[in-house]
C-alpha cells in the first residue's frame, strides 16, 4: 500500500515518523563510524610503539651517531688526561676537564634518550659512573691529592670504555668504533 494512498490526515504523521526514523538511523551510523575510528586511532600508536621498541629510527640513529662523535673526541684526549695525572699538573688535568670534556655528560643524555628503551636504564647507569668518576677526578684534582687522582683517572678510563660499549652496533660501525 503506498503512502499516496492513504488518507492525509494519516499521511503527514507517517512521514513524520518515517523522516525520524532516517534520522536516528544517521545518528546510530555516526556514533558507529566514531567508534570504529576511535578504536582504530587508539590502536596505530600501539603498534608503533611495539615497532619502535625493536629498532632505532635511521633519524635516531643519525642523532646518536653525531652525539657519539663528541663523546669519542672526548676519550680520544684520555691519553693526553693521563699524562696530567702521571704529571700532577692539577691545573691543566681541571682545565681538561672542565674544557674539552666538559660535554661529555650532555652526550651521554642525549645518546640514552634516544636508546631503545630496554638499554636505557644500562646506559643511565654507565652514564652516572663515568660522570661520578669524572667529578672524583676534578676533585682530587682541586684537592691536589696524587693517589686519589690516580685512583679517579683509571675509573674514568674504565668509564669511557664502559659507556662506549652501550653504543649501537650500527653507530659503531658508522664511527669506525668495531
């Protein structure tokens, strides 16, 4: 029976109610859409996060590669440091230390924040090792005490070396570090 056939005064009600209906009907596919999206916006970063928890970006990479640099440049004048000790020149081993070797701590920060995040408490810890040693040996040197600075420079080396291993295997290759 079609809707023209019906008298008027049972027409207009109809449409009213069948206008209504598409309307509800709009609202439910809507809600259903927002959902559908929602849940599949919640779910990529999900899957990133897994993604990146077994790699690190090549961005990343270059990052850690260029505050590596810095950090090697600064082992690289351990032979130098030692010479200062064996000397107990206390100005010049404070003068390295507080110059050239004065970023290393900044490196270290920088290269464990872009870790993965299961070698980052690793690195955190080798980190403040070598940056406890290096306070140790500004202070013996201040304090112009020969053992102790003995002492703190052969915990330094160890430091550096130490730290120098957390490094990527892709980052050492790069720097020529294997």
């Amino acid at each position: 029976m079609a809707l023209r056939s019906l008298p008027t005064s049972v027409r207009g009600p109809l449409a009213q109610a069948a206008a209504g209906l598409a309307r509800g009907l709009r609202s439910l596919l809507m809600l259903v859409l927002t959902v559908a999206l929602g849940a599949s916006l919640l779910a990529a970063p999900a899957q990133a996060r897994t993604k990146a928890a077994t790699a690190i970006s090549a961005t990343d990479l270059a990052a850690i590669t260029h505050q590596a640099e810095g950090f090697l440049a600064a082992r690289d004048r351990l032979p130098e440091l030692a010479s200062l000790v064996n000397a107990r020149n206390w100005v010049f081993t404070r003068n390295l230390l507080h110059g050239p070797m004065q970023e290393v701590s900044r490196e270290m920060l920088y290269i464990n924040k872009l870790l993965l995040s299961a070698d980052r408490p690793e690195a955190d810890k080798r980190a403040s090792a070598l940056k406890a040693a290096l306070a140790d040996l500004d202070e013996a040197a201040r304090l112009q005490d020969g053992d102790a600075l003995r002492k703190a420079y052969i915990k330094v080396a160890s430091g550096f070396g130490r730290y120098a291993q957390i490094l990527p295997e892709a980052v050492k290759i790069e720097l020529k570090q294997v």
